[in-house]
C-alpha cells in the first residue's frame, strides 16, 4: 500500500517538470518561402558578421525579473532588400536551442530576415535568416524578380 501511495506520488510530482520541459523547446510554423519571411521582416540584407557577444545571467551576474540571456551580432552590409539598413547593423538573437536564437559564425556571410525597427532587430531560427551561400543567394534572386 505504501509502495503505491509513494509511485503515485512520483507521478505526480513529475508531471510538472515535464510540462515545463516541453514548454521552453523552441518551436516554428514551417515558412518555407523567401517571399513570405520577406513580408514578414521589418530589413533584410545581405551581411557578414564581424562581432558577436554574449549578454546574460552567466556572465553578467543575476538576472533581472523578466530578463532572458542573449547574444548581439555586428553585421558589415553589402546589399539592403528592405529597410535602411546602414554598416553596422547590430542584430539581437536568442542563445540557441529553446528559445528560438539563431547561431550566428563570425565570418560569415547570411541573407538576414530582421524584426523590430531602428537599433532593435531581432533575428530567429523561425524567420528564414541562413547562410548567403548557397540558399540565401537564391532568396535574393526571387525576392528581386518580384520587387521589379
């Protein structure tokens, strides 16, 4: 009988976690697009990142009630789509994994899908940003044949 009372209780102790578990994966309705992350974007531009940093509890002490870590990256940009996007621009994103953050390589060039307005944007793994090389130079080209 105490056996029982004691695997019930497990149970039920362990639903919560696993509730709160599944609530912080990162998920995306699957825009496949270019046309449609374009409408959806605030800027987009082509742009290789020069600088990135980390910006959180982890490194700068607690966190404030409502804060969330994340990193920002510094973009030199070589072609504006949408916006008045002037070098640099600093584009904000998660840390990766549950919450949505995109993994930026400093080097790299990436066609970027940006949200926000003015030195607020924000990037994730849900708004189509990726590499120039090879996928993102066939967005341009259907997003420019469309602009015409």
């Amino acid at each position: 009988m105490f056996t029982g009372k004691l695997i019930l209780g497990c149970i039920i102790l362990s639903v919560p976690v696993a509730v709160a578990t599944h609530a912080s994966a990162c998920s995306c309705i699957a825009i496949t697009d270019p046309l449609q992350h374009y409408e959806n974007a605030n800027m987009v531009f082509v742009g290789t990142v020069v600088r990135g940093n980390s910006h959180g509890a982890s490194l700068e002490g607690p966190m404030k009630p409502g804060a969330f870590p994340f990193r920002t990256f510094e973009f030199t940009v070589s072609n504006v789509l949408k916006g008045a996007a002037r070098s640099p621009v600093t584009i904000k994103t998660g840390l990766g994994g549950g919450d949505c953050g995109y993994n930026f390589t400093v080097g790299t060039e990436y066609l970027v899908y940006a949200h926000g307005s003015g030195t607020d944007l924000n990037v994730s793994i849900c708004g189509g940003t990726k590499e120039f090389e090879p996928n993102g130079r066939e967005d341009v080209r259907i997003i420019e044949s469309k602009r015409k």
